[in-house]
C-alpha cells in the first residue's frame, strides 16, 4: 500500500527492507511512546521513502529514533528553539526543515518544523497525504505555498 502510494506520487521513489516487528517494538521502547499507527505501517513495508534527488521523506527507523532522542534531548537547543517534546520527527525536505507528528497529544496531522525560525505549522492531514504533497511536488519547497 505504502509503496504504491509514493510510487504514484513520484515514479523515482526508492525504497528500503521493511523494519522488523522487534526493530519497531525495540524503537518504540528507546523513544518511550508508541510510533503513530501510519507510521509504523509504512516502515513494515518500507525502512524510509526516499523521494527527488535522495532527500528522505520519510526516514530511516534508526534515524527517527537519533533524531528525536538529539532534539528531545539536547539542553543547548532550549537557548534556541521552543520544545520539541511535543513532535516526533519522521522526515525532512533536505534543507533543514523536518517534519513531524505531534505526540501530545496524538495527532495524525503532519506539520513542519522550520529550522530558520522556529516556526510549527500544519502541512498535511495524515502521512499518505504528506506522502502525496511531497513527492508529488518535485521540489524541497513544496509545503511553503499553500
């Protein structure tokens, strides 16, 4: 399903060997909150969904995991940004900005964390609809205009 749908959204989509159901469960455990149920559907079929020119719109298991661990838990961004306890990461547009579920509480919205200036918006409704918006877009901007 996953596969399908990024395929028709961008024909050059890659993909990775699923994630394992331990791979996932010990994941969950070292984040210390369940994955959003799209989410952990997506990486059983796919580990990430790479898009135009390699930028992983959705990443890597491993990568989500460092990602949120990194912001959830490095004191130095809290000089620099508001929290980031609130999102769980699962994606960027290979510029800086990242994109994320909102953990708490659960959301299926995806929004996008603009690194430049700290700015948290809504950009799509569910994961398939980021899924379609990203790769369909064929540009690392696409969430910026509309």
């Amino acid at each position: 399903m996953w596969k399908d749908l990024a395929g028709r959204a961008y024909a050059g989509a890659a993909f990775r060997t699923p994630a394992g159901p331990a791979a996932l469960s010990a994941a969950e455990q070292r984040l210390g909150c369940p994955l959003p149920a799209e989410l952990a559907g997506l990486l059983r079929e796919t580990d990430g969904v790479a898009g135009p020119y390699g930028v992983d719109t959705v990443w890597p298991l491993e990568r989500i995991v460092e990602q949120n661990l990194h912001f959830w838990r490095d004191r130095s961004f809290a000089a620099l940004y508001m929290p980031f306890d609130a999102l769980l990461f699962f994606g960027d547009n290979g510029g800086g900005d990242q994109f994320a579920f909102v953990r708490t509480p659960p959301r299926a919205d995806v929004f996008v964390w603009e690194h430049e200036d700290d700015s948290r918006r809504w950009v799509a409704r569910d994961l398939p609809d980021y899924l379609g918006r990203s790769l369909a877009a064929g540009g690392d901007d696409w969430y910026q205009y509309g």
